[in-house]
C-alpha cells in the first residue's frame, strides 16, 4: 500500500508494530528521543510463556546469544515467611530466560533494519495532530527539524504516551510504583544462579537474579512518595529495604553494594486514547501492567503486532478491527486488574504499612 506510517517508540511494542506495519505499508519510520540505555541494563526476566509468544512472532532466534541467561524458575516469599518454588522444568518449553536488555534491544533493532524499517534515532516527537486524511508530525533531530504527514501513527512511548496525549489522550495511574535499581558486584555465585528470586518486604518487594559473573541485579518495588527525602532519598530506600530481607542478604555474601542507584517508574495506569482512523496506541502507551506481572517484553511485542494488524485490518475494509482490537485490550487490562488486586491482597504481614494499606484497598 501506498502510504506512510510513523512509529514513536523503539522499544519492543513499537517495533513489533513497525515489523507487522511493513506488511502492507510502503514507507515506515520509528522515531526514537533516547539512547535506549538506562535501566534497561537491568535485564528482563521472561518465564516460558513469553518464551513461547517470542517464538510464535517468529522473533526466537533474537533470544540465541549466550549472553541470555536461562533461568530454573522463581523463588518468591509473599505472604509467609516460607519460600515457594517454582520450578520451569515441567513447563513446555523447560526453562525462562534473564535477558540482558541492551543486547535483545539491539538485535531487535536490527532485525527490524533488516526488513526496511527506517530507524530515527535521536529523534523526538514534538507536536502531533490529525490533519485532513491523516497526521501532522514535527519530528525534532540532533541537527534537524521537519514537519512530516503520515498516514498511520502508533504511539509506542510507554508510559509516557506522549503521542497519544498530543492527540487529546487522558492517563489514569492507579499506583505510584517505581523501582529502584542496584548491582551487586562480586558475590559468590550461586549453584543455582539465573533464579528469580521475588520476596516481599514491609516497604514494598524485591526481585532479584546472579548472572553467570557472580554480579547480582536486586530491584525494590515501592512507591515514589515513600522514599526518604533528600538527594540521596533512592539509595537510603534500597539499603533500608536490603537490611529488611531475609533472602537476598543471603545472597550477598561478600558481595560489594554498590555506591549509586537508578529508579524507574513502574506504575499501573490506562491511557484513554482518542478514537481517531489510522492511530493506536500499544503496549504501556496503551496499558501499563506492574512487573508482578513478568509480562513486559512479551506484552509490548504482542500488543504491537495486534495493534498495527488492527490498523492493516481497518484499512482493508474491516471498520469493527480497531473497536475489537481495543475492546480485547480492554478485557485483558481489566482481567489483570483483578490478579494484581488478588495478589497484593495475598500478602498480610504488614497491614499498616502505607504500601500495603494502599494496595488492600479496592481499585478505583
């Protein structure tokens, strides 16, 4: 087809959609504003259901560098004192994977190139509108600044949804769940090492794993607004939150803590996206899930290729595929709803600490 589309967002939503948009789009462009580093450093755990969702959009060969790490199962302390396990051998596909987030990104980006998907990088969305028969984008470079028109757009920027905004969008924040990020360095290495390890705590939970270097990546999920005050309110949070584990002091051993920290925010919200012909919103632009979930990465890929399959559907004469398409979202938002109400509710130790308190409350 003859036509132009714009991707905003080069994480893993906004390139699957790129992927399923070349299908039938002549000319297709992701416009990335970031370095795409970060906390993205961290890595991401993926059980073998995602393993398998991987797979079935034909994007498992992106999972084969070694420096992926496969992953046994899950060890998590939630609501008791005991340690549950979770075992993968018995699942299909026999193990997880610990991705290492700046190597699957790349080979990501790259796979998209391969198949004629422009890259724009350093190149940030600074106003959007509809315009007669499609968009008006003003796409702002290192050097340049253009005013584009496309026919289809997809905002793939996360929680930021900041396309979707531009078109008169709306964000519903449920929680104000952030994670705060430090790297252990030279703990002993576990016989078991590539484990997930997730373990409540009373200011919020931890998830933690060891690579095959020894270095331990440990994440404290809490709310923004309960980190100690002062420049140094993140790194007082997480050395407060280690001394209150069990498990992952165990883990340290002689391991050295590290002197800085990251935050990232990790919040569930919905994004009220105007319906507007030839746009959508997916993955967190659309609906941000809680990492409980372990569905991030597999999320952004399948809403992504949905999405723009939505948008092919549309254009071909379907007038009902973006209705359903966002109807299904809709479903599967409000499904999770009442999973993440169910498991935070499941853990009682701390009822009058303000984290819990917040999440026994009923969703509104």
């Amino acid at each position: 087809m003859t036509a132009r589309a714009l991707v905003v967002g080069a994480g893993p939503a906004g390139l699957s959609a790129a992927l399923q948009l070349k299908t039938w789009v002549d000319d297709v462009q992701v416009a990335e504003a970031s370095s795409r580093e970060g906390f993205r450093s961290v890595g991401e755990h993926l059980p073998p259901a995602a393993l398998k969702l991987l797979c079935a959009l034909g994007l498992g060969r992106l999972l084969e560098n070694p420096a992926h790490m496969r992953s046994s199962g899950v060890s998590s302390a939630w609501g008791s004192d005991s340690w549950a396990e979770r075992d993968y051998f018995f699942s299909a596909s026999g193990t997880g994977v610990n991705l290492r987030r700046p190597i699957f990104d790349a080979a990501l980006m790259r796979h998209a190139e391969d198949h004629g998907i422009a890259l724009l990088h350093d190149t940030r969305l600074v106003d959007l509108s509809q315009s007669t028969g499609g968009f008006s984008a003003n796409l702002r470079g290192a050097r340049t600044k253009t005013t584009e028109r496309y026919d289809v757009v997809v905002d793939a920027t996360g929680r930021q949804a900041r396309a979707a905004r531009m078109l008169g969008a709306s964000v519903k924040r449920f929680d104000r769940l952030i994670g705060v990020v430090g790297r252990i360095t030279g703990a002993p290495l576990q016989s078991d090492a590539g484990r997930l390890f997730i373990e409540a705590v009373e200011q919020g939970w931890w998830y933690a794993v060891q690579f095959e270097n020894g270095d331990i990546v440990t994440v404290l999920m809490t709310d923004a607004d309960l980190l100690p005050e002062g420049a140094g309110g993140a790194r007082d949070a997480w050395h407060q939150g280690l001394r209150q584990s069990r498990r992952l002091a165990a883990l340290l051993g002689s391991g050295k803590l590290p002197k800085r920290v990251e935050v990232f925010t990790a919040m569930t919200q919905q994004t009220f996206a105007p319906n507007l012909e030839g746009f959508v919103a997916v993955g967190d632009a659309a609906f941000a899930f809680d990492p409980l979930s372990s569905w991030g990465i597999a999320k952004g890929l399948s809403d992504g290729h949905a999405g723009a399959a939505a948008l092919k559907a549309h254009a071909l004469g379907d007038e009902s595929a973006l209705n359903a398409y966002c109807d299904e979202r809709q479903v599967s938002f409000s499904n999770y709803l009442t999973q993440y109400s169910d498991f935070y509710r499941s853990e009682m130790r701390w009822p009058d600490a303000p984290f819990w308190r917040r999440r026994h409350m009923e969703l509104t």
